[in-house]
C-alpha cells in the first residue's frame, strides 16, 4: 500500500506545509508513530474582503485567524486532487489533512489571501468560471493573476463557464438538449483552464452547489470529481459526484465554528433516500432517509445522539426504521422556501471531542421551474 505521504512529497519543497513537514520528519525518525486517516475536511470560501456581500465573504483578518489555527495546531494543508483522490481509492491521507477552497475566482483572492497562503508555503484551490475572467470583470481574477498563484501551488480547476443554475432547463429544451448544454459549460471551461494555465485537474465545484442524478452520471462518465456546498467532512463512502465542503463566509466563518467543523469526521453513510436534491412541489416537507454502516466504515459515534437540523426551522425529529438503528429518517416540520436549505445530521465521537457529520442541500424551483441566486 502507498505510504500515506508519498502523493504529498511530489511536491515543490516550498509548498509543503509545515506541519506536513513536520509529520514527515517523525515519521522518518519513528515510523511507528506515523499518523494516518481516511477522511479530510475541505473548506469553500468565496470573497475574502470587508467590503464585500457579509453572506458571501470572510474579512482578511478572520481569513487568517483561521490559517494562523490551522498552522498552530498541527493541521495538514494538502493539494486538492492527491487527497480527493486518494480517499476515493481507500488510501490513507495524513491525519488532520484540510483541503482550502475558493469559488468564483474573485480579486479578492489575491489581494487578501494569496500573500497569507504563499506565506505559510500552503496549497490551495481556485474553482474559476472563466466568462467573467475572459470578459476582464472588474472584480475577478486575471488569467495573469491565476498562472502567478498557479506557480506558487494553486490548483485551478472547474466552475463552468458562465456559472448557471445547472438544473433549469430552459423553454422547450429537451433532456438530451439540457445534458449536452450542461456539458459545454464544463468542456469548454476545462478546455479554457488548460489553454491558460497548462492545468486539467477534472475537479468541478457545481454552481451553487445545484446538481441531479442526471449531472451527477454525466460528469462521472467524464471523469470529473463534483464538489457541492452542502458540509460535512469528506470520506470514503461520501459520493465523488457531489463532495462537502464546509461553507466559511458570513455567520460561518467564527472561530468557534471553525474549530468544531475542521476537526469533523464524515457519517458514515452507504445510502441516502431520495438521491435527488430538487424538491418535489406536491411535497415541500420532503422526508430525507439514511442507512448508516457497519464494520470497517462504522464510525467511532454515538449512534443514539443523532441530531438532525432544518434550515431556518433549528432541530427536527430522528425516527428510526430497524431495531439494529441501521437506518433514520427525519423531514422538515413545516415547507421548505423556494430557493436552497439543507438537512444537516451530526453525531458526537464516543469521547465527546468532535462530531461525525452528514449534510443534504435541497432546491426547491419557482412555479416556472427557475432557481435563484
């Protein structure tokens, strides 16, 4: 089996983190003690600026407060596609490994981010869509800027081209006609990275977070892994198509928050009912069902404290479906609003120091089958 760090070490000395570093000089000394896991947390920010929407943007300062945490208590900042796809193929990442993400490619990235993250020798994500960038937006990246953070171990990868509600389907459009649109919107992203950059890393974070089944297949067939925007820590039963991450903007973005959500394991979950994430009209209080695991992915939780949450509407009712609590479900007490809200399901560890973590996010269309922002 790999040695839990070999996908790491391929790396430029200057961007591996110092608590990697760190792990790897123990581990070279005492091999026995070297640390690894199965799971990994990945953070998704979006501005990084006080002047800024507050929903969608951290200040500088509480940007690093959360990498000065990171750094001080021994976190490892890894490159995003090693750890994804070392935890899709069952192999071992290095214990408290945090992936860092940014949607949107906002100018604010380089200005308040860059010089903390190339500081501290960090990698880190930028999820573009390229129509603002080729179009010279005021407030987004330049394709100059991009290759710069590139040569200091960015990662650029995919948020389509003009960054769309990818579920709607416009008047009269055909299933067949919506897919191959939806399509477009991730080649010729992908296409445009590679021309800019010389990166195709096949790594694509759904606007919004808005995905269906029929996406989902499509994009795996393609050989994309999917990121959403619902949280929750990431393992190796979580689906490829549609991975957590946590959201750090507005009221997210507290230390204290920060801090419970880092140090997250994944549920472990082998199913969800429905698969779908579009709310049915003639149901605005849809039930949302798991089956949890059992052996080697059981989870070290107290299964009996499960707690599920509701956007807007705080903790719902748990019900479970077997004797052997195998299987729970849980629906919203009252209609979910017409835009996004998800079902969050946590669990304390067995010693009551960090929470397992389950997360769906629903979108419920307007009576004309549109999404909004």
């Amino acid at each position: 089996m790999t040695p839990p760090t070999a996908s790491y070490t391929q790396l430029p000395k200057h961007l591996i983190s110092r608590s990697l570093k760190r792990l790897l000089a123990i581990a070279a000394l005492i091999p026995s003690l070297a640390i690894a896991a199965d799971s990994a947390v990945f953070l998704q920010y979006h501005h990084v600026s006080d002047k800024t929407p507050a929903i969608t943007s951290i200040t500088p300062e509480m940007f690093k407060q959360h990498l000065d945490y990171l750094d001080e208590n021994g976190f490892n900042v890894a490159p995003i596609e090693a750890t994804a796809k070392a935890i899709q193929n069952g192999e071992p990442v290095p214990d408290k490994t945090v992936v860092i993400t940014f949607d949107d490619a906002y100018k604010n990235i380089y200005e308040n981010a860059f010089p903390v993250l190339k500081e501290k020798g960090w990698p880190f994500t930028i999820f573009v869509s390229t129509q603002p960038v080729d179009r010279g937006f005021n407030n987004f990246l330049t394709w100059e800027q991009l290759r710069e953070m590139a040569r200091s171990g960015a990662t650029i990868a995919n948020h389509t081209t003009n960054h769309p509600h990818m579920p709607e389907k416009q008047p009269g459009e055909s299933d067949l006609a919506w897919l191959e649109r939806s399509r477009k919107e991730i080649t010729g992203t992908e296409q445009r990275i590679r021309e800019k950059t010389g990166q195709s890393v096949k790594m694509l974070a759904w606007p919004f977070g808005e995905t269906t089944p029929e996406l989902r297949k499509m994009i795996s067939e393609m050989g994309y892994i999917g990121f959403g925007q619902q949280s929750g820590a990431i393992g190796p039963l979580s689906d490829f198509t549609r991975l957590p991450r946590y959201p750090m903007s507005g009221n997210y973005s507290d230390l204290s928050g920060f801090r419970t959500k880092i140090n997250s394991k994944p549920l472990p979950v082998t199913r969800q009912e429905p698969e779908n994430a579009l709310v049915n009209p003639k149901d605005l209080t849809p039930s949302f069902t798991l089956t949890l695991a059992d052996g080697r992915y059981h989870g070290n939780y107290q299964k009996q404290q499960i707690s599920c949450y509701v956007s807007g509407q705080g903790k719902v009712e748990v019900e479970w479906l077997d004797k052997e609590k195998t299987r729970f479900t849980t629906r919203a007490k009252s209609p979910l609003p017409v835009g996004r809200s998800r079902y969050n399901c946590t669990a304390p560890s067995i010693d009551g120091s960090h929470y397992y973590w389950f997360s769906h996010q629903w979108l419920r269309l307007t009576e004309d089958g549109k999404a909004i922002d």
